[in-house]
C-alpha cells in the first residue's frame, strides 16, 4: 500500500466525518445508542448473509464461460474480498478476490477483473434506478443532485463501452493489437498481447439478452435485500420510515462510498446516511446512531468471516499485499508471475501460512 494513497483516503474521510458530526449533541447520541435494541442486529446480519449468497450467485454467472464454479466453493471467495475491501483502502478487495479465484481456481485475474468491474458497474446502475425510482416519494437533497448527475453519465458510459466490447470483441482486438505493436516497447509486447481478449472474455454475459436480463434482475433484488437490512437496523432505533427514504439512503451511501477513503468507507458512508435521516426529519443524533451501527452491521460480520476463511485457505496478510501490488500493475505483475508458474493450472500464487 503507497503512503499517498492513505493519507489521501485519510483526509476524505476526516472532512467527511466533519460534515457529519458537526453540531452532534454527544450526550443525547450516546443516550440513543444505549436505548437502541440490538436484538434487531439478528435478522439483519442473517438478510445481509443472504444478499451476499445472492452476490456469489451473480459473480458465478459471469464467470460461466470462463470456468463453471459451485456457488459453495465461490462463496468464500467473494466473502474474502469484501473483508478486503473493508481493510484496504481504493477497493483493494476487488483485486485480491480475482487473486484468490486465480489462486483456488486457476482463472486468469485480467479476465475475472472485468467480471468484478461488470459488477461493480450493475450496481451503480441500479443504484442509479434507485435514486429515480424514488424522487417522487423521497426527494435527493438538492446538495447531491450534481454527484448523480455525473455518476449517471459515467455509469451509462462504462456500460455502453463494455456492450460494445462484448458486440465487436475482434475488431477492437485488432485495434488494441495494432496500439500495442506501435506505442509499446518490443520487451512488453508478448506480455500485452492476449490481455485484451482475456479482459473481453469476462464480458461475454452481455453479449446474450438473456444472461443481461438476469444479471439486472438479479442485481435489484440484491439491492433490495439490502435495503431490507437497513429496515432491520432502522426498527432497532424505534424508527418508521417508509422504505422508500431506506431504498434513497442505501443508493446515496453507496455511490458515495466510491470516493477513496479510509478502510471501511469511513466518512463517506456516515456523512450521506445521516444527511438523508435528517432530511426526513430524523434528528442528528439519532441519525448518526442509526448510521454507525448499520456501518458495523455491514462491516464487521463479513470481516471476521473473511478472516475466518482466509484461515481456512492458509491465505496471508502477504497475500492481500501481493493483490494490492498486481492492482498497480496488473499487466506486468500477473505475466511475471504467469511466467513463473508456467501458466494454465499451475498458475497459482504459492500458499502463505497467516
């Protein structure tokens, strides 16, 4: 991990957190955390649970055409890059769980990359359908109008590229090939070479209507799920908020927990979650109660579950370190490795006891 990219993530998250405490009656926060019942805490950690099996799911389907994987055996997996998304910062779990899929399963990362971008894209999308979905019954602060707006052009964009690439995979593969022989230097060339086709493959889920059909369908009922527990947490605090106001704050947290910050989206998952609450009359300091204990119902069950399985795998803190380095340089550092492997079904990192 670069020293600059913490400390960047670091202010984020100070200016974040800034916004959102500013004025917080400390006394009466502290009176609302102890009254909340946490017995609600149950079903909401078991609803999160299952959007995430429902997670693993979606991810297996986009792997298909590179390899069929049981959603049991994916599933830990996926649990171990969320756990690395909450300790790393810039989203580094994504990567280390494309290490772990090469690793446990011998699938190229530039491939299973574009399958975690091709996620990461549906759910900004529906995030997106969120927002719109329920401006009629929960208007957007006006604050946040413009962060929507540009999310909306980048999301629409990044999907309309990827369609394209899955719809005309060899004539822009001739076109990369033809930049690689021109622009890049003789040494790297046979590393560059095939990249593209691999990353192409991953996206091979929109090419069919179908497959695109019920990856969207899916990802609703993802966001939906956990929206659900939102609700949970939410009666947790004696509150009563149309679910409509819930489905706002999980789509206005979410895009802005995409901005770098601290591990564990500190700052930008509070700042917006408790703008929402008080706009809908909530006051501050049950907002920000509310708020932090969602924060740690999503974050820490799925952590010490990573954890868990990272033990389980005899993965290393190393590991994570190594999936943090093939994120800066992820052409290179996979090909080495490759290399060294001598590729296909060795192609697997060495196992670092924790």
């Amino acid at each position: 991990m670069r020293s600059w990219k913490f400390w960047i993530g670091l202010v984020v998250s100070i200016v974040f957190l800034t916004i959102a405490l500013r004025g917080l009656d400390l006394q009466l926060f502290w009176q609302v955390v102890v009254d909340a019942n946490y017995w609600w805490l149950l079903p909401a950690v078991a609803v999160y649970f299952v959007g995430v099996w429902l997670r693993t799911w979606r991810w297996r389907a986009m792997l298909l055409p590179l390899r069929a994987i049981a959603v049991p055996r994916l599933f830990p997996t996926v649990v171990i890059g969320y756990m690395g998304n909450n300790v790393y910062p810039a989203r580094a779990g994504e990567v280390l769980r494309s290490y772990v899929l090469r690793r446990n399963e011998a699938v190229p990362m530039s491939a299973s990359l574009a399958t975690v971008v091709l996620e990461r894209l549906f759910d900004g999308l529906v995030m997106l359908l969120f927002i719109f979905a329920t401006l009629p019954f929960a208007p957007l602060p006006p604050t946040y109008q413009w962060f929507v707006l540009v999310l909306s052009s980048i999301f629409l964009v990044a999907l309309s590229a990827f369609m394209l690439l899955a719809a005309r995979p060899q004539r822009l593969s001739q076109f990369y090939s033809l930049l690689v022989d021109r622009l890049s230097p003789a040494r790297v060339r046979p590393k560059l070479h095939g990249l593209f086709d691999r990353f192409v493959v991953g996206l091979q889920s929109l090419r069919s209507p179908r497959e695109l059909a019920m990856i969207s369908v899916v990802s609703v009922a993802i966001w939906l799920i956990e929206t659900l527990t939102y609700w949970f947490v939410m009666h947790a605090f004696g509150l009563n908020l149309p679910f409509a106001v819930l489905m706002l704050m999980t789509a206005v947290i979410n895009l802005f927990t995409t901005i770098p910050s601290t591990p564990g989206y500190v700052g930008t998952f509070h700042a917006p979650g408790i703008a929402i609450l008080m706009q809908f009359g909530v006051a501050h300091a049950l907002a920000t109660g509310f708020t932090i204990v969602l924060h740690m119902t999503l974050w820490l069950p799925i952590t010490l579950l990573g954890a868990i399985f990272m033990l389980r795998q005899s993965i290393g803190w190393s590991d994570m370190e190594r999936a943090a380095t093939l994120k800066e340089r992820p052409v290179e550092a996979e090909t080495v490795e490759l290399q060294t492997r001598q590729g296909g079904a060795d192609d697997i990192a060495p196992r670092v006891v924790l």
